[in-house]
C-alpha cells in the first residue's frame, strides 16, 4: 500500500532541496524508492537555471560509507556511493510561456499518481507557498481564460494600485490565493486580478482536486544565517553567468518583458541587460528584494500554520544526517500514530 507524502518547505538558501535530495536517498539505499516532485513556480522553465536556482547537481548525492551503511541498514553491499534522485516538473515547459497554479496542479496529479502506482514515497519540495498550498489543501479551481478588457484597464495602473485592486476582490472570494510571495510585477499582479475577477462570478461546485496524505516539514533557518546565504548565493549566480544566461534567451527570441514577468533574478537582470539599470543598482535592488521574499515566504509558511496545516519544524543548522533522521522520525511517527488510531 503507497504511503503518505512528505512536504518540505522553506525560505529560499535555506538548503530545501538538497535535504529533500538526502532525504530522499535515505529511503533508496534503504530499500524504498523515493522522488522529489518541485514545488516550484519558476524552475518549470527550460534554460532558466541560474536564475531560478534549479541547482540541479543537489539531486546527485554522494555519501560516505558509514552513512550509507547506516541509511540502509547494514545492506549496503553492492550499492553505489553515488544516487541520482529522480525529480518531477523541473524543465517541463519553455521561457516566456505563462505557466499557472492550475497547471501546477494537473501536472502535480500526474506526477503523485505515478510514483504511487509505482509505490514510489513523494517528496514535494519548494519554496512557492501557493503552489505547495493549492495541492495539500486541495485548492478547487478551473482553468482561467485570459480577458483583454480587463488587462487594457489593469495596464495603466501603478503596482500599488493593482494590489489594492487584488486585496479587495481576493476579500469578496474569501481568498487565501495570490500572497505578495507570487506577485511581485505588474503582469504578475494583473494576472491575479484575472484570476479572483473569474473566480468571483463562477461556482466552484463542479471543481474537485483529490485529498492528498502529506507531513509537512518546515526547514528553519535564523534570519542571520539566512541573510548571509543569500547575499553569498547572489553573488556565486552573478560569477556563474546569470547575465549571460539571460542574455541567450533573449537571443532565443524571448522578449525582455516576458523574462521580466518572472520576477526578483529575471526582473532586475533583465533590465540590467537591456540597459534600464546599471550594474550596480540592479546587484543592489536585488539583493533588497530577495531579502524581502525570503521574509514573505516565511510569513505564508506562517500563514499556513494558522490555516491549519501542522509545520514540523527542523533546524537548518542541524548536521545534514541529524536533519535526515529527525525527518524520519517525525514520518515514521505519523504512520504510527494511525496504525494505534
């Protein structure tokens, strides 16, 4: 019988995916096939890799013989030292494509089944709290069609003026929806406005996403700490060629608008490469604003407990094995607890 899933989030630098990476390959040299399933709203884009954080080789994990004899229980012979960790809805779909939480979820549905009829444990990993959200407490929503009337009024009001405009339509749906988290530009925002206007005139009756069993573990990062990862990740991205990065999908034939559409990394660079902003400006703004996110993040991860989801938390300043074992225990105990009940 397939067993439940188990949800990691975090703030961004706050080493969500490489834990869920050795989580997951804990449960592999165990015996146990395991996969990550993103959660992310950016990393679904082809080329879009230093910007979003893909970090791909995170999901390679290279263990020392004592933690691998301890992970899989003593039977550890003839296993390799090295496990590639499968993943899910990274790389699925092409830059300046409006990806939405609606085919977040259909694409989430497919991924969860497969690995359950294949009886392989999920991991669901990301930082995109409104993704995360609308597939644990089953967000019943329809695709959204686009309304030109409304984007040509939208198109000439101020950001401060759209998230006014948002906040009032997402208080007449009663919506828990579009935080600031996932809406940080104008077209962004515009598109939430869609959303909630659709929303507010049709009946949710006939939509239907299926429960889905998952513990919940919150990596908890100091704010110190997590100020200090950030800044020192910022600038390995800019050495790494983020600007250059940029620079070739544009070439590719993606307009600068759609790439500044995505926000924080693809907003600011963006405009610095097109030559809205100098260097230095866009490495300072940019850094202010993802200090900023990392900060809303937490408060909807927040916000989640309050709307009743249980957030076991976990320290990132734990020992990887420590951060491991602590998760398994907090899983193993779930399933306990039912088996009692």
């Amino acid at each position: 019988m397939s067993r439940k899933m188990i949800t990691i989030v975090g703030p961004t630098a706050s080493g969500k995916t490489a834990l869920a990476a050795h989580l997951a390959t804990s449960y592999i040299v165990g015996g146990q096939p395991a996969e990550i399933i993103s959660g992310d709203s950016r990393q679904v884009y082809r080329n879009m890799d230093i910007g979003t954080g893909k970090d791909l080789c995170d999901y390679t994990v290279k263990l020392s013989p004592e933690t691998m004899e301890r992970w899989s229980n003593g039977m550890s012979h003839g296993l390799p030292d090295t496990i590639h960790v499968p993943y899910h809805l990274i790389d699925i779909c092409n830059p300046g494509e409006k990806y939405n939480i609606f085919q977040y979820q259909q694409d989430f549905l497919h991924a969860y089944s497969d690995c359950q009829q294949r009886e392989v444990l999920p991991i669901l990993c990301g930082g995109s709290g409104l993704y995360v959200e609308s597939v644990i407490r089953e967000y019943n929503l329809s695709p959204v069609p686009k309304n030109e009337s409304l984007r040509a009024q939208m198109a000439t009001k101020s950001m401060e003026e759209l998230t006014a405009i948002l906040m009032d339509l997402k208080e007449k749906n009663n919506s828990d929806m579009h935080n600031k988290t996932d809406v940080d530009s104008p077209q962004r925002a515009i598109r939430a406005i869609e959303i909630e206007t659709y929303n507010l005139t049709h009946k949710t009756d006939d939509r239907y996403f299926p429960p889905i069993d998952t513990v919940v573990i919150g990596v908890d990062i100091p704010r110190d700490e997590r100020r200090r990862k950030i800044s020192s990740r910022l600038k390995a991205r800019v050495d790494e060629g983020m600007a250059d990065e940029i620079r070739r999908i544009i070439d590719s034939g993606v307009s600068p608008d759609d790439l500044i559409y995505y926000g924080l990394e693809y907003k600011y660079v963006t405009e610095y490469v097109i030559g809205r902003r100098s260097y230095e400006d866009m490495l300072e703004q940019l850094e202010i604003h993802i200090h900023q996110f990392a900060k809303r993040q937490m408060t909807w991860f927040r916000g989640m407990e309050r709307r009743g989801i249980k957030i076991h938390w976990v320290s990132a300043l734990m020992t990887m094995e420590e951060k491991v074992n602590r998760i398994r225990e907090i899983y193993e105990s779930s399933h306990d607890k039912e088996d009692i009940a």
